[in-house]
C-alpha cells in the first residue's frame, strides 16, 4: 500500500485570526485526513508532536515513504497582504510537481478564489530539499487575512478531503469518501482514533452542546458530517465539525466504517492525470466577496431567487461566497463549488 509521511505545522507561535495557533490549526486537518487515509488504505505516520523541521525530515527518511506532505498555514509580510493556496515542491522533482498539481486541482473546487490555487517550485525549504521521496508543502490559506482565516475555520473537513482526493489520485486510487462503507450507532463505541461520522436522525436537525446534555451552541442539519474525537460520556460522543468541539446524542451520531479488504501494492503512475474541471464563475476578475452574517444559524443557498426556491445546501455562519450578480433581494453567489441564490439580508459585502 502507499506509504504517506504527514507533517502538520509544529509552528505554535504563528498566531491566526481565529485564536488558535497554526499548529493547532493544522492538527485539526490532519486529524480529519487520518480517517481519510484509513478508508483509502493509505499507510501513513504522522510527525511527532514538538519536532523540529529537520527531525520531521530525518524520519521520513528513514521511514521509506512514497511522499512526504507538509501541511500549513502562510502569512504576508503586510497582515492581511495577500491570500490564497500554494503549494511547493522541489524545482526538478517531476512526481513532486505532480502531487502539487492535483492538491491544486483539488483546492480550486473549494477555495473561494478558484484563481488563486497555485503550484510554486522551490530550491530553498529544508523540507523538500533533505527528502528521499516526492515532497510537497500545502500552504493551506493565509492565517492573518480574515477571508482566508474564516475558510480555514469552515472549511477543515473540505481542506482535508481535498489533500486525500490528490493523494488517491496521485496513488491511482478511486477515492472514497468518508462514509461509503457505511456506518454504525455510536453507542457503545470505543474510542481509538479519530473517524468521521454523521448527523443520523430522522430528517431534524441534530443539536450540539457545550458539554454532556449541556447548553445547546448550535445544530448541525440532518447527515451532517463530522469527526469523532473521544470516548462517548454520559450517553454523548465529543465531535469536532470544522473548527468547533462539542458533544452529540450517540443515537443520533453513526460512525462511518472502514473497508474489509486490502488492495494490492500500488505503483504511482508516472502519467499525470487530467485534472477535473472547475466550476468557476464566469468574469472571476469582477467579483464581489461577502461574508455570511447571520445569528448564528446556517443560511440556505437556493436554486430560485424566492423563499420558495429548492435549497442546494446550508452554507455556515461566516462562510465567504462570490456574489456574482444581484436579483432584486437575492444575491447570486458561487460557494464551495455551487451555484445559487441566497438572501442579502444576511450577507456583509467585504
């Protein structure tokens, strides 16, 4: 099976905007890729928590991985400078230079900014220069612009599939998403890793509270999906969904399961891919970004610009979207790869 060396930031005193450090924010994607990788059957090792740089590097090497993946956060010399994802691998590295491209790929479906995932050869970063094995750092998003920073917070799980689809790929695998094998209750679970899971109940909203049976914070709709983090208590399992803990119902939370069969070794392919087709807007260079502002609730995304209009998705307090063209009280926006209409009441032009 293909073998992954996962190198999330150690860099705790990069501050975000979001009160976190960006090690810390950058655990939370990895530990919604673990899962991932497992249900893809890719072996992977994460770096140890605290190491430097060069001791991250030393046991990849001494590992035999096929790729070694940094994950981080970046910041502009001028806060609030500059925005978008990049990814870096070294200058001559031909499978390097692949895996970049496709975690681009993968991030143009998703970033608010389709035009601004990029790939970006380098001679100069410790990580890709000491490897043994194709390398590729993904600098995530810019922590200390507020657009960015606010992706990051709404979008861990989509940023962490994005990196395992690149990967499956990469591997010639057919990605397989997080609950494909189906799933089961998650009373009586017991805890030994990180999994995601979904919202199971019967169509309403599922509430997620501060602690067990506590205050409510907020709802998630129904078959939303989120990480298990820990051992259930008192008949609730502790979740994380993108950037926020709290604690679910176990009856109502199903824990997605891992496939019974093992593939075969897979050799990389040497041919690179055809990447998938964005849906980018139409007139990129002229959009407008808002950011949805509501009481706390999601804001639905419709088809039609009327209250009556079929909802395509629930968008989260704080998402940014494109806002392409107005309709009267509607807005026409483009959000984690859909299009539709959504109401102005509740989203601040930036």
């Amino acid at each position: 099976m293909p073998r992954v060396f996962l190198s999330p930031s150690q860099q705790t005193y990069n501050q975000t905007l979001l009160g976190v450090n960006e090690a810390q924010l950058m655990s939370m994607i990895a530990d919604a890729m673990e899962p991932l990788l497992q249900t893809n059957e890719i072996t992977y090792s994460r770096v140890r928590e605290g190491a430097t740089p060069e001791q991250a590097i030393a046991a990849a090497n001494a590992g035999g991985y096929d790729v070694y993946l940094g994950i981080h956060s970046n910041a502009s010399p001028v806060p609030g400078g500059a925005h978008g994802n990049r990814n870096y691998f070294w200058a001559t590295s031909a499978n390097g230079k692949r895996l970049a491209q496709d975690i681009a790929d993968e991030f143009s479906l998703i970033y608010y900014d389709p035009s601004r995932t990029t790939i970006v050869p380098d001679t100069t970063r410790p990580e890709l220069r000491r490897r043994r094995m194709p390398a590729v750092i993904v600098e995530t998003a810019f922590h200390d612009n507020e657009m960015d920073a606010r992706w990051m917070q709404t979008n861990i799980q989509n940023i962490a599939e994005a990196i395992v689809k690149a990967l499956a790929r990469y591997f010639g695998i057919t990605y397989v998403g997080p609950c494909r094998h189906g799933d089961a209750p998650a009373t009586g679970h017991t805890f030994r890793g990180f999994r995601w899971a979904r919202a199971c109940t019967d169509g309403g909203a599922l509430n997620i509270r501060q602690s067990p049976n506590g205050p409510v914070m907020f709802t998630v709709p129904a078959n939303s999906q989120f990480i298990v983090t820990g051992q259930e208590r008192d008949g609730f399992t502790p979740i994380r969904i993108n950037f926020w803990n709290g604690w679910a119902a176990s009856q109502y939370v199903c824990i997605c399961r891992l496939p019974a069969p093992v593939r075969p070794p897979i050799i990389p392919p040497v041919v690179t891919p055809v990447p998938p087709i964005a849906p980018i807007p139409p007139n990129l260079p002229e959009f407008k970004i808002g950011i949805i502002r509501t009481n706390g609730s999601n804001l639905n995304l419709r088809a039609e610009p009327s209250m009556s209009g079929q909802i395509i998705a629930q968008m989260p307090n704080y998402s940014p979207v494109l806002i392409l063209s107005e309709v009267g009280d509607w807005y026409y926006v483009f959000w984690n790869g859909q299009l539709g209409f959504a109401s102005k009441e509740w989203i601040q032009i930036q």
